[in-house]
C-alpha cells in the first residue's frame, strides 16, 4: 500500500530543488517580516534619543531592500548562510510582492528621514521634533500593513510551493 504514495518516475532533483528554494524563500519573507518590525522599534529607540542605532537602523533598511530585491529577482539571498540562488519569483506571487513594494516605499523613505536627521544631530528645536514625529507616526501607520503584506507573502510562497511539489508527485 504504501509504494501507491510515492510516484517511482518523480524527478528526485527536481523536488530537491523546489524544496531547498522553498525553505530559502519562506526563510528570506519570514525575516521580511522581522526586519519590518526591527526597523519601527529601532527608529521609536532613534527618535528617544538613542543615536547608537541608527547604523543597526541603516544595516536593517538595506538588508530588507537587498532581500526584497532578490525576492523579486533571484539570486543568492543576503545574510542567510547559503551559496544557492533562488529562482525569479513566480507570476503568480508578484500581486503580492507589488504590495510589500508599495509599503515598503513608504515606510523605507521615512526610516531613511529618521536616519538623516539622526546623523546630522538633529537640534531638538520644537521643529526638528515636528518633523521627527511626523516620520515616526508614518513608520506606526504603515507598520501593520507592511508587517501583514510580508505575511502574506510567507503564506502564498509557502501555498505556492505545496502546489508545485503536488503537481511533481502527480506528473507520469
């Protein structure tokens, strides 16, 4: 009974291949949305006063930028201890890069805001301030929805890939 569940023809390195590029996308989105998180909590600590993170701040801004390009693109995923490449994303997952993209846009010019006036040292005028506040009542407000687009992403890759590890299994 059980040889019924194994397909004998199945491309073993084709399913090595969906398997290891799986595991690397749904580890690569899933840190998507970790880095969205980071990068609210270290831009709040900036605007407390606590200019030692900006370069933390800096490292995370460009490591989701490199990771969502790679997403997107393929290529060998930053800061994950590996050497393979992943393959462009599917078609079918881009609707739900495009979502990231456009939150992302926002939220990454405002962390980069918080980043240049921590840099310059910002003056603690009531403007300065203003304007610090206004960046940080961005980043909260496009927070959630950016966290959520980056989850969403991890479920339809990890969606996507069932399908296709299915669809190997059924091939004569």
């Amino acid at each position: 009974m059980s040889e019924n569940l194994i397909n004998p023809n199945i491309d073993i390195d084709k399913l090595q291949k969906l398997l290891i590029e799986n595991n690397l996308l749904i580890n690569l989105t899933g840190r998507q949305r970790m880095l969205s998180q980071k990068i609210a909590f270290l831009c709040e600590m900036i605007l407390r006063g606590d200019e030692s993170k900006v370069e933390n701040l800096k490292m995370a801004v460009d490591l989701f930028e490199n990771s969502l390009f790679v997403i997107k693109n393929g290529g060998v995923p930053p800061e994950l201890d590996t050497i393979i490449k992943i393959s462009p994303i599917s078609d079918t997952l881009m609707f739900t890069v495009s979502h990231i993209e456009s939150n992302w846009q926002i939220y990454k010019k405002s962390a980069e805001n918080i980043i240049k006036f921590a840099s310059i040292g910002y003056d603690n005028s009531s403007i300065s301030k203003d304007v610090m506040m206004m960046q940080i009542r961005i980043i909260e407000n496009n927070c959630e929805s950016l966290l959520k687009s980056c989850n969403n992403l991890v479920t339809d890759c990890s969606n996507y890939y069932e399908k296709q590890i299915i669809l190997l299994f059924n091939e004569q």
